[in-house]
C-alpha cells in the first residue's frame, strides 16, 4: 500500500516538498492545508484541500505528516499528528523555544515506532557532506575552531508574511530563522556541546520585535572554539563557514537555494603541515551545480519509515540541542536577555 501523506503548510517550502513528493513512486498526498486559499489553487481534484491544519488531522487518514506551517503553529501540529499516529517531518525550527519541544519528545518516546525528523536541510547539501566525511576520516586531524557567516539583507523577503518579525509568533529572528543552519553544521562537524557563550544580540536596524544580528563566540569543554555571525544586514548574501583544523582547513563557500543569492556552492580543503617551514599549501576545490539535498533528505526519512531504521540525523536530540544553545545565545547578552525572557 501507499503512503499517505498530509501536507500540512502550502507556502514556499511546503509547495517544494510536494513538488518532490508527487514524483516519488508509492506515495500518494491525500490532503493539504493553507490559510491562503488561493495557494491551494490548481491542485489535483483527487487531493482534500483544508484552510487549516487541525481539521486536516482530525478528518483525513494519513500515514506520514510534513509540517510546513509558521513557528506559532509547529509545535502543535506535531504533536497533534504524533498522537494521532503518523510519522511527521517538521520543517525548521522545531518550535519556538526549548520549552514547547520538551512536550515533543515525552509525545515522542511515548510512540517510539514513529518517526519524527526535522528539516536541518543543510546537512544534506553535497558541499556538508564532503566536509563531514573528510572531518571523520581524520585525515586533517581534529577541528580547532570553527567560524561561520550566514546573511541576507531582510528578515521578511518577497515571499514570506510579517509573522517572521513578531516574537510572539516567531519566537526569534534571524537567528532562529537562519542562523539554526549554521549553528545546526557547527555543532555536527564538532560534536561538541558549547558550554561558554558570549554574544551580542541586537534589532537596532530594521527595529523588529525580533533580532536582525546576532554575533556569538562559543567555547567547548574540550577547548575548541566556534564563532558565528547570523544577520539581516548583509546586503550581499553570504554564507560561508571556516573549519580549522591541525593539518588544514575546510570552507564552506557559498550555498545553493531557491533565491541563488548566496552564490556558487564550493567546498574549498586545504592541506597544510604547520610544523614544517614549507608555507604553501595544497588546495583543492569542489563546485556543486545542483541542489539535491531536498530530495535527499526526504529520501532518508521515506527509508526510515519503510525500512524501520532510526533516524540518526536532523533528529529530535539534535532539535533540542540546537534550540537550547540558540537560548544561550540570547541569554548571555544580558541586555537582550532582559527584553526576551523578562
């Protein structure tokens, strides 16, 4: 029998998930949700069509739930499907704050043959996945620090709606928003839990209720460092990510996405003896063309429901971790924090 897939969200990402969905062989989306009816216009007569995603969960029988929707409504639509017994994916961020996916994780250890995943979409770009084997293989040795920039020039683009600068429905801004990637690779590369923070927080550009920067500096208690500068300033998008490590570096340049504004996606290794007087360096440069890691990422949560094979990464553990750190990242500018957690 086919799956039968829920959509529930049919903005910008939720669309591209069904344009993926619709090709896969057996699979068959039985229903899709939006408040906006008028992007649920053209869709095949044969799909339930609902202006909102509760009475979607209650009315249709679905196997497997893509959560698709704004902040406010993640953590419910989660659950709510969860309990209803489907297996879900849930786009970034989990929720909006560390608080709401604790109620996740005892709904999810209480139904431990469903498969829950989150959409940390960069780690299945050809680039991270380069980076993360040649990081494991050891052939650079350990990572010394890290240093990562991910920007672009406004919290609310062309296509997204103004509940993105309301905390209250956000729950963050740029950080939650985008920065998550950035701090979701560092802390896959590293392994490590990043116990002293420091960090500036700020809205004071585009005066939302929500940060347009944020700069964090991170020490693990094995010593390594990590640096990330997440805004809503950078004029010319950027994303790039330093790796250093004993014998070389890895650089993440550049990030294929449906706005192409980030530029070429290259992964830059370069090998380097620092105990020899030879400064040259042995560099080698890999360019991706194509974005395959949607299609990959949906691949591997379809396997692990079909084959009954855990999800190890973009999991639950990996949700909660990043969202407690972006929590301290907000905390320890103690001028933000008394605006947030007041």
């Amino acid at each position: 029998m086919p799956l039968k897939i829920g959509i529930l969200g049919f903005g910008v990402v939720g669309s591209r998930r069904f344009d993926i969905l619709k090709n896969i062989p057996n699979l068959s989306i039985v229903a899709v949700s939006d408040q906006k009816k008028e992007n649920l216009v053209g869709l095949d007569k044969s799909i339930a069509l609902f202006d909102d995603y509760i009475t979607l969960i209650e009315t249709i029988d679905f196997d497997v739930a893509f959560v698709s929707l704004p902040n406010l409504y993640a953590k419910d639509a989660t659950a709510r499907a969860l309990k209803k017994g489907s297996h879900v994916f849930c786009e970034k961020p989990p929720a909006r704050t560390s608080a709401e996916l604790n109620e996740i994780i005892s709904i999810s250890k209480a139904n431990p043959s469903l498969k829950l995943m989150y959409g940390f979409n960069h780690r299945f770009h050809e680039s991270a996945i380069l980076a993360k084997q040649v990081i494991d293989s050891m052939q650079l040795g350990k990572i010394v620090n890290l240093k990562g920039t991910y920007g672009k020039s406004k919290i609310i683009t062309f296509d997204q709606t103004d509940w993105r600068s309301k905390r209250n429905q956000a729950g963050g801004g740029i950080l939650l928003d985008q920065g998550i990637h950035m701090l979701d690779l560092i802390s896959y590369f590293s392994n490590q839990e990043f116990t002293e923070i420091h960090s500036f927080v700020d809205n004071a550009f585009w005066g939302h209720d929500v940060e347009d920067n944020a700069f964090a500096i991170m020490r693990s208690d094995e010593g390594i460092v990590a640096q990330i500068h997440s805004s809503a300033t950078q004029w010319r998008h950027k994303f790039n990510l330093e790796i250093t490590l004993q014998q070389g570096s890895i650089i993440m340049q550049g990030i294929l996405s449906g706005s192409k504004s980030y530029g070429e996606e290259e992964l830059i290794i370069i090998r380097h003896n620092p105990d020899s007087r030879d400064t040259s360096l042995d560099e080698k440069i890999e360019t991706f063309k194509n974005d395959l890691s949607w299609d990959k990422e949906i691949n591997y949560f379809l396997h692990a429901i079909t084959n009954d094979k855990p999800i190890k990464t973009s999991n639950i553990d990996d949700a909660m971790k990043i969202m407690q750190l972006i929590e301290k990242i907000y905390e320890s500018d103690s001028k933000w924090a008394e605006r947030v957690f007041e």
